[in-house]
C-alpha cells in the first residue's frame, strides 16, 4: 500500500516504522542509496548514517519523533561509495507507526519540499 503511493514521488522517500526499520521506498530512494527494494527492508535509519555519527543521528531521530517532523542536511551512507550530502524533510506518524524522510542530494537545485 504504502510503496504504491510514493513510487512516482520526484524525490528520494523513505518510509520507516517505530523501529526505524525501512518498510517502503521508493524508485528515487533506491537510486540514491544503490540499495534494491529488498536490501533496503532488511535495513535501519542507522544502517545509512555513518557510523561516527550514529549516536547523533539517534538523538535527531528522538528529537523528529517528539517534534512530529524535521529538516535539515545529513550524511547518508549508499551502498557504494563515500556519504552522500543530503538535504531532507521528515514527517512522523503519516499513517500510524510510519514515518516518511523525502531526500535530495545537497547539489539538487530548484527542490522545495516544504518550506
């Protein structure tokens, strides 16, 4: 249900649930992170963050959680390759126990998901 909805998206979107573990992404987001569909359902928001900020990303996932959403830049970490710098906008609780991350890479020009 979840994937069909944010498969035509223009933007990488990540669905996770309360365990932070990955249950929806979409094309945009598989190319992003070189991850096919079900590699990335067998992953965790803390299986893209780099490992020295790991502890940090913990809190900003804390901080989404309570806030009920978040924007900012972040490191991702893709299959292949060094971190990528991203740019995104989180919003917490989209349907119940789900939350949603769209991501652009920091040098995609002219994205404005939510100001």
């Amino acid at each position: 249900m979840v994937r069909k909805e944010i498969e035509q998206l223009p933007v990488a979107a990540l669905v996770a649930d309360n365990s932070q573990r990955y249950v929806a992404a979409n094309a945009a987001a598989r190319q992003l992170t070189g991850y096919s569909q079900s590699e990335l359902d067998a992953l965790t928001v803390m299986d893209l963050t780099p490992l020295p900020k790991t502890e940090a990303g913990r809190h900003l996932w804390e901080d989404f959680i309570g806030k009920g959403g978040q924007r900012g830049e972040y490191e991702i970490v893709p299959k292949r390759g060094a971190p990528r710098h991203v740019r995104y906008w989180a919003f917490a609780s989209v349907a119940p126990g789900l939350h949603i991350s769209l991501i652009v890479p920091v040098d995609s020009e002219g994205v404005d998901v939510a100001s």
